[in-house]
C-alpha cells in the first residue's frame, strides 16, 4: 500500500529504539536485530485519539510484525514479516 498522506510518516532508528512520527501518532519500539532475525517490543505510551489512517494502520502493522530487517540493492531497509512489509530509506 503506497502512502499517500498530506503529511510524512517519520521513522528514526538508533541503537536499540524505533520511533514513529505521524502527526500526533508517536508510536515507540525497542528493538533487537540478531542473525538477520529482528524482533520488536512496543513502548507503553498514550497514542493520539484520532484513530489511525489505512497508511499508518499498515505501517504500524508492518513495524510489529516484522521479524527481517534486510539492506536493498537502491541502500533502503526491508522490514518484513507475517503483517506485510515496509521499505524504509535515510535522508
């Protein structure tokens, strides 16, 4: 599913913590990337009330149910599993 929003969905990565920006959706995730298998432990923390789009529903989808992590030929990270997929690049 292309996202298609009049505002970005922002991801940012650090050592141990993935952290999700759409508007007042912030969700948080500690993670761990081992032996090419990534696992992902959400961050107890008050969500916005304003319910979730198809496209954040997705990414969040593909965020919780990812169990790879894997570098793309174009330098971009496939975060995939049993909820779907999502492909991620710096800037």
């Amino acid at each position: 599913m292309p996202i298609d929003l009049p505002w970005a969905i922002t991801l940012s990565i650090d050592s141990d913590t993935m952290a999700l920006t759409s508007q007042c959706l912030q969700p948080r995730w500690r993670y761990n990337y081992a032996n090419g298998t990534l696992r992902t432990a959400p961050i107890a923390r008050p969500l916005c009330d304003r319910g979730r789009y198809p496209a954040e529903a997705a990414v969040l989808a593909a965020i919780e149910g990812a169990t790879r992590a894997e570098r793309t030929p174009e330098n971009g990270i496939l975060l995939s599993g049993n909820a779907g997929s999502l492909l991620i690049f710096s800037q």
